[in-house]
C-alpha cells in the first residue's frame, strides 16, 4: 500500500523543483530553449548555471577584494598568484562543472520518487528535530568529506590519476579562490558525495541541503585564498595552505574536528612559530 504522506512529499519536491528551474532558467534564458527538456535535465541546466555563477561571482569578487582593493593588506605581493595560474584553474574548473552538476540533480530526482529521507517543508518536523537533523547532517558530511579526502591522498592510484589535478596547486602564489573547484570531476564528485549520502541516513530538510550544497562552492573558494580568518574551530584557509604544501595534515573541511580527532591537525600560528 502505498504511504500517503510520501506521495504528499513527492508533490512538494516536484512543486519545489519546478519553482527552482523557473527562477534560475526562466530569468536566464528565452522558455523556449528548457521548456521542450525533461525535467531530469531542466535541473541539471539550472544547478550547471547556478554553479558557474556561483563560481564566477564568488571567485573574482574575491579576487578583486584581496589582489587589488587590498593590495598586500593581506597576503604579501609575491604571493599573489598570476593570471596565468588563475586561467589555468578556472580553465579546469569550467571543464569539470557539467558533471559537478550532475550529483545534487541525481540527488533531487531520487527525492522527488522517495527513496531519501529528506522532508520539503519545516512543518513536517517543527523546529527542534529541523535544527538537530541538520547537525547530525553537518557531522555526517564533515565526517565523509574528511575520509573521502584522505583516502584521496592515501590510495596513490586515486591520487595519482584523480587528486593530483587539484595539488599542482602547492604554493602561496599559486593559490587563489579559482582553484577551490579546480579537480578532476570524479575528484569533485567524491569529494562532494557525503552531502548526498547523508540524504539516506537522516532526514534532513531537502531545501537546507541544496544550499549547503551550494555554499560548498563559496566555502571552497574561500579556504584557497591563503588568509587565515582565525576564527576557532573553523577549518579557514591558514589550514587548507598547510595541507596544500604538506600533503598529509588538514584534509577536513568546514571545522578541524575531524583533523583533531584523526591526529592530523596541524595548526598554522604553531608552524608558524617554529619557523621563527
């Protein structure tokens, strides 16, 4: 017998999903050219344009910001990567966001036809299991992100052929918000794929893990731009520099609990220190 409140569900996302394409789509293109799509790749247009926005604006906002608005305010001038460097990593970038868009448009469908546990409206759960299932969330995708990431750098054949596009980027100058989605696709994919396992573990509400999904894109730009925010326990990018020149300490993500719980944590101003 089928359950009623699934298919309540299932019209929600799909209402939901629709809303989302016409904002983005209906605002950026004639209808005329996603109409006539299947929905399947309305959503996948609409989250490849997202992310490239995303991208772009995030990226040379940031750019701008820290290499020209405040020029050597943050980080010293020779370690201000070239614009050669950025291309090359923007180039990168751009070549892999097609498939990067294709996880959370696979991850929308198998929502819409109910085989996750996600919910569509706050309601369906009130506020305290929203705020607690979403902790749980956030602890499920540190905890993945960071294994993922390891197992990146321990297994060499998945180094070698995946996750070394990404670490050719290993000094200060060559550094810079651009590289944050600069990966092999499948280095991309995997590395994001926690936020769309823990759709299967715990309920979660399906809106909030889009924009988490999203942010990732900000977040990941931030923590290559080389200065360090020093806000505990954030994983900021005085940590992310380290793991880009060490290639072994550091490989959580938005906190360093991970890193602190795996033994492999190493702290910025304490490396500094011993530099002196």
């Amino acid at each position: 017998m089928e359950n009623p409140l699934t298919n309540e569900y299932a019209r929600f996302f799909a209402d939901d999903t629709d809303w989302y394409n016409d904002i983005v789509l209906g605002t950026l293109l004639p209808h005329f050219m996603w109409d006539p799509l299947p929905r399947f790749f309305q959503t996948w247009l609409r989250n490849y344009i997202g992310g490239v926005l995303l991208y772009f604006i995030s990226g040379f906002a940031w750019c701008f910001y820290i290499y020209y608005f405040k020029r050597n305010a943050f980080i010293p001038k020779d370690a201000i990567p070239s614009r050669k460097a950025m291309l090359l990593q923007i180039s990168v970038a751009m070549k892999a966001m097609p498939w990067y868009s294709l996880l959370p448009t696979i991850s929308e469908y198998l929502t819409e036809i109910g085989w996750t546990k996600s919910f569509p409206r706050l309601y369906h759960v009130g506020w305290l299991p929203y705020v607690s299932y979403l902790a749980i969330y956030v602890v499920i995708v540190e905890f993945g992100i960071y294994w993922m990431h390891r197992e990146l750098h321990d297994i060499k054949p998945l180094y070698k052929h995946l996750h070394a596009t990404h670490h050719i980027y290993n000094k200060q100058n060559t550094l810079s918000p651009f590289a944050g989605l600069a990966f092999h696709p499948l280095d991309g994919i995997l590395q994001a794929l926690p936020h769309s396992i823990a759709l299967f573990i715990v309920p979660v509400h399906f809106t909030a893990h889009l924009a988490l999904l999203f942010v990732e894109a900000i977040w990941t730009a931030n923590i290559h731009d080389c200065i360090h925010g020093k806000v505990w326990p954030v994983m900021g990018a005085g940590y992310h520099t380290i793991h880009h020149t060490t290639y072994r300490h550091n490989y959580g993500h938005y906190t360093i609990w991970m890193d602190w719980m795996f033994g492999t944590l190493r702290d910025p101003e304490e490396d500094e220190g011993k530099k002196m």
